[in-house]
C-alpha cells in the first residue's frame, strides 16, 4: 500500500488554502476543548467557594466558560465549511490528473480496463481519496486533546495518568486493527462496484439490441450479478465497525470509572478538590476521545482502498512525445519489422498520395493496422514512419496535424456541429465578434434561422478562416447539405442535431479531412453510408483529397476495387499486397468479401 499512501498524501497536499484553515480550525477547536474542563473546574470551585452569591470571580470564570464554548462551536462550523471544499478541490484535481492520464495512454487503457470500471475509478473512487484531507486532519487533531489530558492529569495527579495511558493503549490497537482490515474490505467492496459498473455500460450501449431481443431480464441478472458480493462486503464492513466501535467505546466508561474510583479516593483524603476531580472525570473523556478517530480511520481506509485502484491507472505509461516535426513530403508511410498485440511482421511502404485500402476478415488486424498507422496504439516492436520520421519522434502536435483518423461510429465531441469538425485541428484563432452580429450565412442554410432571432447558445471555436476549413471538408464527406439545414447550420448545438449513423459517419469523415493534411486513416468509415454517398465520397478521396496518403480498412469490394492498391491481412499478416485486380484471381482473396463477391 505505500504506492496508495503516497497517492493520499500526494492528494491531502492539493486540499489548497482551505486546507490550511480546516487545519487551523481543527488545532484551534482541540483546545477549545482541551481548556473547557479545565475552565469549567475553575468555575465550579469559584461557584463553590462563593456560595449562595454570585462573587466578581465566579462571574469572571462562567464568562470564560461561555466565551470558550462559542470559540468551540465556531471552529466547528468553520472546520466542516473548510472540509467540504479542501475535498471538493483535491477530488478535482486527482480527476483532472486521472482523466488527463487515462486520455494521454490512449485505447491501450481500454483494452486492459473496461469503460465502466474505468468510469468508476475516475469518479467514485477519486472523490473517497479526495475526503481524505478531512479524515487526515481531523484524526490528527484528536492528538492534541489526547495529548493534553495526559498533561493535564499528571499536573492534577499522577495516578490518573496512568488510568488513562491504559486506556489509549487498548484504543490504538483497535484502530490499527480496524485500518488494516477496513482498507482490505474497502478495496473489495471497491472492485465489486466497478463490476457493476462495467456490465451497465455494457448493458447501455447494447439497449436497442435487449429491446430486440426482449432479453431485458436476463441482462439486469447479468449486470447484477455482483450484488450478493457487493452486499456480502458491505456487511462485512459494517461488522468491522461495529466491532470497533464496541471495543473503542467500551473503554471510555471503564477510564471514568476508574479515574472517578481514583479520584474519589484522593478527594476524600484532602488531596483534591471537587473542581479538580470534575476536570479530571472530564479530561479523561477528553483523552479517550481518540476513539470518535474511528470514523476518519474508516474515510481514511476507504481512500487508501482507492488510492490503490486509482494507482493501477496512473501506474499504466503514457504515451510520449517528441519533438521533431515533419519535413516536407507526400506522406510516404513505412512499417518495418512491426508487431504488436495481433499483428506480426509487418513490413510495408505505403507510397504518399496513394489509397490503399485494408481487406481480410474480422479479427485479420485491421483496425489494429490503422491504429498503428496513426499511433493510436505503439507497437510492442518495430518502427513505423511517415515521410522518414519515426512516429514516437514527432510532436503530439505534428503528428495531429498529419493524420486525420474517421472511424465506424464516431463520436462526436465538441458544443456545437462545427466545433466537432474542428475538433483537434489546426485552424485559425478566432477573432472579435463582428459589430454587425454573427453572418446568418454562417450558422444557418437554406432552412437557416436568421430570422427566427435565436442565439446560438454554443458559440464556435474557430475563426472565419477555419470556417471555410470546416465547410470544405464538410463538403469533401457530403455534410454540409445536411448541416446546412440544421436549424442553426453549423451552430447547432450537437444535443438539439438528431442524427442517423450514416450523418454521424459523414461528420466523423469532415473531421478527419479537416485534421489529416497528409495521411488519412478510415477504419471502416464509410460503412453506414447509403451506395451514392460512399461514391461522391469515394471521388472525393480521389479528387481534393487525392494529395494525402489514404489507409482505408473497408470489407466492401467497390471500396477495395477503387483503391490503389490494397494489403490483404490475413491472421495478423500481410498475405499479399497489389492491385485488386491482380489479387481478384485468387479464390481465397474474393471469399473475404463473401456477399459481395460476384
């Protein structure tokens, strides 16, 4: 666990400046109680000694009492105010880590983690170690007061002390018991959470075919299957602390009992007054107070648990950059001695400006080639290279701005349509608003509103000059009839954009032409377009775009007959690679189109 501890304190240390004020208000607060037995002795001997009167100095010491209660109180309040926000600001800055990792390691974290599980570790598990903070400083300052009724009950009487060091002997050995087998339980109960979790993303995703196949049923058996575990933890934790609790509370009355025997003793022999053995009985109860540690050992227990989840992502490398960028060229592609998880001994050069297309049956390699080709994946050997350059070399920024990726079902990111064609690439800034108010033109068509007085409520993130950029591609994938008529064109926000799977794709193919300037990657892209559209698409691969290097994965013959060459893969490896016409001879090669082979 020391990676988790590492991870909890690394954490505690962004709580930011309310951090520093729960930490003030928590030691401020332990002497307030610390200094309420002591002041409430004080004026119960004043009181005594004053008789049936109110003396000058009993007054003196209920104003003390009193002032010391308020300064209580207000530390209370002010500490729970100063614990909500240091959590809420470390959580989000752990999510911010976590999610920029996650992102940065790319589809290989994916593969390892489902989506559910890894939904659960960046937000349930990252808000349990953002408490941390909270459960750090509050059982720490449990310290102070215990620390102080050792002192103050030496300086009243020895023998109490003794009664009392007894006494937080037994209730440190219970919560370090009950950390150690909390933070395990926690951990489980943690995993079982995450199961669920990954089945219901699945279970989501896959609606429309349970309402198919009326499986729904079977499938919330499915996604629940982890429940009994998930109860069987929970219940375990809940023993835990109960047991702890029991163990920890039942020390308390035994230490007054004893302290109340002890100094009942010692009042009867003169040796104390009835103030001092009140403030002793109180600072006992003070000192053992390092019991209510128990729920922040718990908080604490939970955030170690998720600490070590949490980690498992962090611990995974990320993929790094360098800081080369392209020369000029036309986007000559080169794989040599590649391997990688379903892929083996690739060696290919894919001439720049040619369209190659991708073919063999599922499981062949295929999107995995693509991935490669772009660097969504490293291969775990072997150098891939465009226009001389290995890949890793590049900058993150080079390398965006060459491949453009489209895939089988895009998804679109972005607060409006044509913020999610713009989406990763390089266009211009964007400039002060017009005085004259936006161009109707821009953000509406034929069917725009201009008229209708409506604001977009997503404002574009790019200039006029990326404007065009967006248009052109959009043109280039047969979108911008249809974006056009949007109620808002290419303002309109993506929520209030109903599409089909054939519009998304189309979408999907305007952003890839937008970003790749010279090597596009289409995994499958075109496979939701009706025949016409693939065609304008396909000329338009062969028209404008015919300057770029184009990887097309495609299972349709029409797709591979146009290109200029086409790598046949076959379990991983590249059986062949020529004209598709030359390949159409072998039998083995038209079986991969199957339906459509003629």
């Amino acid at each position: 666990m020391r990676a988790a501890d590492r991870l909890v304190a690394e954490t505690v240390r962004r709580g930011g400046p309310w951090l520093a004020v729960l930490a003030v208000a928590s030691v401020l607060g332990a002497f307030a109680q610390l200094a309420l037995p002591l002041v409430l002795g004080r004026t119960v001997d004043a009181l005594v000694a004053g008789g049936t009167g109110m003396t000058g100095g009993a007054a003196t010491w209920v104003g003390v009492c009193a002032g010391v209660v308020v300064a209580a109180v207000v530390c209370d309040a002010l500490g729970v105010w100063a614990a909500g926000s240091s959590g809420a600001r470390s959580a989000a800055w752990l999510r911010t880590r976590v999610v920029r990792h996650v992102l940065g390691v790319g589809p290989a974290m994916t593969r390892r983690f489902p989506e559910g599980e890894l939904v659960t570790r960046m937000g349930l598990n990252t808000e349990e170690i953002g408490r941390a903070p909270e459960a750090v400083v509050t059982a720490a300052a449990l310290v102070i007061p215990t620390a102080g009724a050792v002192v103050a009950l030496t300086l009243i009487d020895p023998l109490l002390t003794v009664t009392l060091v007894a006494g937080l002997v037994l209730i440190g050995l219970v919560l370090r018991a009950f950390l150690s087998a909390s933070t395990t339980m926690a951990g489980e109960y943690q995993a079982a959470q995450g199961d669920i979790a990954g089945r219901l993303v699945d279970a989501l995703a896959g609606a429309r075919t349970i309402a198919a196949a009326g499986t729904a049923d079977q499938e919330r058996a499915r996604v629940l299957t982890a429940l009994p575990l998930l109860r069987r933890h929970a219940m375990e934790m809940w023993r835990v602390n109960a047991r702890a609790g029991v163990q920890a509370g039942a020390v308390v009355p035994l230490l007054e009992v004893a302290v109340l025997g002890v100094g009942g003793l010692r009042l009867a022999a003169g040796d104390l007054s009835a103030g001092e053995l009140y403030a002793a009985a109180r600072y006992v109860v003070l000192g053992a107070g390092l019991g209510s540690a128990l729920g922040q050992v718990g908080r604490l227990a939970r955030a170690r648990a998720a600490a070590s989840r949490v980690g498992e992502l962090l611990a995974e490398s990320p993929r790094l950059y360098g800081a080369r960028t392209l020369p000029p060229g036309p986007g000559t592609l080169e794989f040599h001695g590649v391997e990688a998880d379903g892929l083996r001994d690739v060696d290919l050069v894919v001439p720049g400006g040619q369209a190659v297309a991708v073919v063999g049956r599922s499981g062949a390699g295929k999107s995995l080639l693509a991935a490669v080709a772009g660097r969504l994946v490293d291969p775990c050997r072997g150098t891939v290279l465009l226009d001389g350059v290995p890949l890793p070399e590049l900058s993150q920024e080079a390398l965006r701005a060459a491949v453009g990726y489209a895939f089988e079902r895009p998804v679109l990111l972005g607060g409006t349509v044509g913020a999610a064609v713009a989406l990763g690439a390089d266009l211009p800034a964007p400039g002060p608003p017009s005085p004259s108010g936006p161009d109707p033109a821009s953000s509406a068509g034929p069917a725009g509103s201009a008229s209708s007085g409506r604001v977009p409520r997503h404002a574009p993130r790019y200039a006029s000059g990326g404007d065009e950029v967006v248009r052109t591609a959009a043109r280039a994938a047969r979108a911008d009839d249809f974006v056009r008529r949007l109620p808002l064109g290419y303002d309109t926000p993506l929520e209030e954009a109903p599409m089909s799977g054939g519009e998304r794709q189309r979408l999907g193919l305007a952003r890839a032409f937008a970003q790749g300037r010279r090597l596009l990657v289409l995994d499958d892209a075109t496979s939701s377009l009706d025949t016409v559209t693939e065609r304008q698409v396909a000329r338009a691969l062969s028209g404008e775009l015919r300057d770029r290097t184009r990887l097309i994965v495609t299972h349709r013959v029409a797709t591979a007959a146009a290109a200029d060459r086409v790598i046949w893969l076959d379990d991983g490896r590249i059986r062949a690679c020529a004209a598709h016409g030359v390949l159409w001879a072998d039998p083995a090669y038209r079986a991969v189109f199957q339906a459509d082979a003629p």
